[in-house]
C-alpha cells in the first residue's frame, strides 16, 4: 500500500468501544486505566516487571529488576527459575487444575487426544530424562522438525526443563534449508515426527532430516516420533532412536533446572536483510516474563478460556502465546496439525464449535482464505462461543476486519490486531481489548513498559500522522538477547540505526489518538501468508542457478496472501527464457528454501534496472509489476533506457 492510501484509512477509520459486558471481565476495563497504569509502567517499570514477576514461580529472586541498557540488558541477573517450572509444575500441583485439559490435539485427519497438566507433567519429565540420557546437557542445542502435536510441546517443555536450548525449525523448510539451521546451531541432536498430515498428503518429515543430515557430522542422535505409523521410516543404526521407546524406559522424575533469568532459552531463525538467515536468542526467563504479560493482558486470559492459536510451532508465534505465554497462565488450548481448510472448507469453523472456542489467534493470511471461502460455508456451525478475534504477522486490512467480524463474529466479537516480531519476543502493540477502541487496520497502543516511537531518518520523532521507522526506546523482557554466534551482526541489526534504540525494521504512523499504525518493511522482508521470507536469500539461491546471471526478487501485493514473491533474472549465453526454465528456478527456491517461497512468476529481463554504484533498484522492478511504469525518481540509473526495456520485457512476457 502506498503511504497514501494508508493515510487515507488512517484518516477515516472510527473507533469501535468495547461493550460494556466485556469490559467487566478485562484485566484492564477502560482506556483511562491503561493510560494511568501504562504511565506508571514506563515511569517506574521496575514495579511493574516486579508486580508480573510475583505471579511467576522462582528459585530465587534477586532485588534488581532491570541492569544495564540496551544492547546490553539484562532483566531479573541473578534470579533462577525454570520455565518448563512456571507452565507445568505449578498448575500440576494444584489440585484445582492439576486434571484440566492443557493441550486438545486435532489431526487434520480428525484423530484426537488430550493431555491434562498432570499427564503433561510426567510426559515432560520422562522426556526430560530421555534427553539426559543421551548425554545432551544445559546450553547444548537440539533441533526440532515436528509439526504441532502434543509431543513436540513434550520436547521444547523437557528442553526448558533441563536448559537444553531448542530451535524449532518449521517442517515445511527443504533440507538444505534445514541443514543450514542445523549446522548454524552447531546442534546435537534433531528431534523430529516421522510425518505430517496436509491436505490429505503425508509428508515425509524424517526423509528431508536425513537429506539434511548428509555431511553434517555434529549430530549424534535423531529422535523420531512416529505420528504415522503407516509410513515407512528409514531408522540409521547407532544414531536413530524411537522417541516411545526411549519414553517407556523412563520414570517422571526429573526435577526442574534453576537457570538465570538472563540463560539462552531458545532459538529460532528468520529471515534478515541478507541472505543468510539469523539465529535469533531468546533469554528463558524473560522470554516467559514478556509471553506471560503479553498473553494475560492482550488475550484477557481467564482460566474457563478455550483458546485456539492456528500458528504453527515453527513459528515463534505458538511460543509466544501457546507453548509459553499461555500454559503459564494455565490456559486449555488446541493444538491443530494441517490445514485448517481441509478436508471441508469450514474445518476452521467445525474446530470452534467442537471445542466452543471463545478466543481464536490467527493470521491476516488464514483471515483472508476464510473470507476468500465465503460466508454460506459458515452458515453450518455455531460459532457463538467466540469473543475474541486475534491477528499478528501482517497488516489486517480494515476489509477482512470487518468481514471476520461482521461474519465469523456475528458484529459482537472484539478484534485484537496485535504487531510483534520474532526479534521482539510479543507484541509490544496491541489492543487491550477491554480498554481502548478497536480501529480496523490499527495495531492498538504500546504495551506497558514498552515506550515505542515513531522516527526519521535521524532518529528525531515525526509529527501524529506521519510516517516513519517505528523503533523501540527501552529495553524489555523478551526483546531478542543476541544473534546465535554471531554478536557483531545482532548490533548491526538492530542497534546501529538509532544508537540506544531497537530498530524494528518497519514504517509506521501514530495516528492524533496514540494507535499505531504497521504499514510494512523499510528493508528487503517480504511476508508471505505470514511467512518472513528475506528476498536476498531468495536471490542467493536464485543465484546458484547455472542459467542465471543476476537475480532480484520482490513482493507483489496479494489479496490473499498479502504478498507473493515475483523474480527477475538475467540469463547467461546460450539460455533462452522457456516455461521449463521458470518452473527451474522455481524449483531452485523450493528446494533451497521451501515450497512456500516458491515465486509466483519468473521474468526473464535484459538487464537490472542499477545505482550507479551497481545495486539493484527494486522499487523499480516493484513499480512496473504493479503500475507497468516507473513513477518515481530515476535520475540515479546508471542506464536511463533500462526502464522501457524492462517494461517491455516484462509487458511482453505478462501478454504471453
Ligand atoms: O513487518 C512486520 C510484520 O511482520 C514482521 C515480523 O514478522 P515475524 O518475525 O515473522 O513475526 C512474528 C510475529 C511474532 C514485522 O516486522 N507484522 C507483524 N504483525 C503485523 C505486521 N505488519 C503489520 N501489522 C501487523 N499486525
């Protein structure tokens, strides 16, 4: 979207109140409260990480809150807990919860299971012991391949049991993008499911860790869970293990690990602005300390809740507001593996009202596919538990806003647009849904403790109602600790912009009533369904191609999917451009990346639109996708006849 247009929605949007019934149960029940706790919080944020950090169980608690400033911060030094403590034990312990469903899994083939705490409990213990006794030990990291089932939130749970750091890696990543994760870690182990169901198709999860595992030569075991029985699994003697056999030799006995709050909890990689993907750090204890605030606060979690999250584990999303965020809190929620589209249009819908869902977290993607399917497939289910509607990855536009709930919230349903980042652990924007008005399209306001800003180029604020980079000011629990191995570049991402100051990586706008609005990335991040792909990586790969000579690769705007991927390329002497070589750099990107990046069209060009000092222009490339023109500068080209000739070629090919 064009700066424009974004102000033009900023400019007519209206605020929606909360209703009044709703109000009553919010942790923060008018707008007035959050303006009053929220100053109190950026005044004094030592009591209000303070305050948070009593609910929480610890193995000792130090006085200081907060040390140092960012880049080098640390909340709570010195204090031990144990997260794995803090989302399990406790609600285990207590007999009023102890038999409470904590995880319903729901096969995309309809099987079903369920874990009470008490069960969850002993599961994590015993896997807890597993991981021992391979002789993995705290600081170690393993890499998890698995899709959303009640064992891999087993896995990550034992991990922070023991201090062994995790890195999820989504199981929808080729094997060389795998590998790459797996080596960058330096892991020791992958834990990995067999398979996964999506849309009817079984994919061969422990296939691609064996592609992946050629050469590598650091992983001593591969742990496989076995979620279908029916495929045949290849197991590697002396290195395979079955995941319920090494369960069965285990007791329940493993006590939680004390570990500083400040202690690597887990890692996870995205996508950054070069083509290597980053291994970001998360601190276990503030990890929790953050998704717990996130999750109480902008989900207005209650203990009668039924909770969905669609995301999918690969995706720090689930940690954030499932796996971490929300046992803590002692929530019952869903575990969904597939498509939530299959085999029935409204197998969404058919979840909701099995399990009576009252609050569903999902993605502008998923939103979009759901309005996309229409609204007589809905007419079928009763979908009158639900109260609250919550998105993150991509901006929501104020037309799928008003369709979800208009339509799958029946006009009474709170929407909660919520902005985060996997850098930032939570989102520091959101709506407090029983407080401040709901705009379509905005992100809500800063969380407490969190001070965002608007900024130029220079880091001076701009005016309400102008856009700019959106940065963070102070430090927070969640906020990313460091790049894994890889120190120089975490500062150079993050910190070098605006000295002292988080750098997000996206434009936005405060609108005159202190809502922010996400307009999108200031760098080369393209969101697919949600999904952080970095075009630079892309064009890495697009790059090794024998045929290719330069490549560029940019979004395109989608109704769906909010982007896709479209490619450019410039071919050596002798290749001829052919559909058949299309669907070969595809295949080039599927296979380096996954199928999920897998460019919507190729075009092969002349030449690449360039600086004078050789960069490439995408905005260019951008402009005549979209508007078959370039209509801004072009005084810097160091070519000033590329443009017509990229337009033909690009109108040529569109025609064909
Ligand atoms: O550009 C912003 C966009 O998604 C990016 C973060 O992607 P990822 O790390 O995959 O997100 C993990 C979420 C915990 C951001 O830099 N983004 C996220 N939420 C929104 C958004 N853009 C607009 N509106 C949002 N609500």
């Amino acid at each position: 979207m064009s700066n424009e247009s974004a102000l033009n929605m900023i400019e007519s949007s209206k605020s929606i109140q909360p209703p009044q019934s709703y109000r009553e149960k919010s942790y923060v029940p008018s707008v007035e409260k959050y303006m009053d706790a929220y100053e109190k919080s950026i005044l004094h944020p030592e009591q209000f990480w303070n305050h948070l950090a009593d609910e929480l169980v610890w193995h000792e608690r130090k006085e200081t809150a907060i040390s140092g400033q960012m880049p080098d911060f640390a909340f709570f030094p010195g204090s031990q807990l144990n997260v794995c403590e803090n989302c399990v034990d406790r609600h285990a312990k207590n007999a009023a919860t102890r038999n409470k469903v904590a995880l319903f899994f729901e096969g995309e083939n309809h099987e079903r299971k369920a874990v009470t705490y008490l069960q969850l409990y002993d599961e994590v213990q015993k896997f807890a012991n597993v991981l021992t006794s391979l002789g993995l030990q705290k600081g170690d990291v393993v890499s998890v391949y698995m899709q959303n089932l009640i064992e891999t939130y087993v896995v990550l749970l034992a991990c922070f049991r023991t201090g062994i750091i995790y890195n999820t890696v989504f199981a929808g990543f080729s094997p060389e993008a795998l590998r790459e994760r797996i080596v960058s870690s330096n892991a020791k182990a992958v834990i990995c499911s067999n398979g996964s169901l999506r849309r009817g198709k079984a994919l061969k999860l422990k296939e691609t860790v064996d592609e992946a595992l050629k050469g590598v030569d650091s992983v001593d075991h591969v742990v496989v869970y076995n979620r279908l029985p029916s495929l045949e699994t290849p197991m590697t003697p002396g290195r395979d293990l079955d995941y319920d056999e090494l369960m069965a030799k285990q007791r329940p006995d493993f006590p939680p690990v004390a570990l500083d709050a400040n202690d690597p909890g887990l890692l996870i990689f995205t996508s950054g602005t070069s083509g290597k993907p980053k291994g970001i750090v998360h601190a276990g204890g503030g990890f929790l300390l953050g998704t717990y605030a996130y999750t109480k606060y902008q989900l207005d979690i209650r203990p009668e809740d039924v909770y969905w999250n669609t995301a999918d584990i690969g995706w720090l999303t689930s940690h954030i507001f499932v796996l971490v965020g929300g046992l803590a809190l002692g929530v019952t929620t869903i575990l969904y593996e597939g498509a939530i589209d299959y085999p029935v249009a409204g197998r969404l819908y058919e979840v909701i009202e099995r399990y009576r869902v009252n609050k569903l977290f999902s993605a502008p993607t998923a939103y979009r596919m759901m309005m996309k399917h229409g609204e007589e497939v809905i007419s079928k289910y009763d979908l009158s538990s639900l109260e609250l509607l919550v998105s993150v990855g991509e901006p929501l536009n104020p037309e799928a806003w008003h369709w979800i709930r208009r339509v799958v919230g029946q006009g009474k349903v709170l929407i909660n647009n919520t902005w985060g980042q996997t850098e930032t652990g939570g989102t520091p924007l959101a709506s407090l849904p029983g407080a401040t008005p709901m705009k379509p399209g905005s992100c809500g306001v800063p969380f407490f403790g969190h001070q965002l800003e608007v900024v130029d180029a220079k880091g001076n604020p701009v005016a309400d109602g102008t856009p700019g980079y959106l940065v963070i000011k102070n430090a927070f629990p969640s906020l990313a600790r460091d790049v894994y191995g890889d120190r120089p570049r975490y500062l150079r991402s993050y910190f070098s912009q605006v000295p002292g100051t988080y750098f997000t990586g996206d434009s936005a706008v405060r609108d005159q009533d202190g809502q922010f609005w996400v307009l999108g990335r200031v760098d080369d991040v393209i969101n697919v369904s949600g999904h952080r792909i970095s075009t630079m990586e892309m064009e890495s790969s697009l790059i090794q191609h024998p045929a290719v000579v330069e490549a560029a690769v940019v979004g395109q705007p989608d109704e769906v999917k909010g982007a896709v991927p479209i490619a450019f390329a410039t071919l050596e002497k002798g290749y001829t451009p052919s559909p058949e070589l299309e669907d070969s750099l595809r295949q080039q990107i599927v296979r380096d990346i996954g199928s999920f990046a897998r460019p919507e069209k190729v075009y092969f060009v002349e030449a690449m639109p360039k600086t004078r000092s050789g960069k490439i222009i995408r905005r260019m490339l951008r402009e005549i996708i979209r508007d078959g023109q370039v209509s801004g500068d072009v005084t810097g080209l160091e070519d000033l006849d590329i443009v017509d000739k990229l337009v033909a070629d690009i109108t040529k090919e569109t025609a064909g």
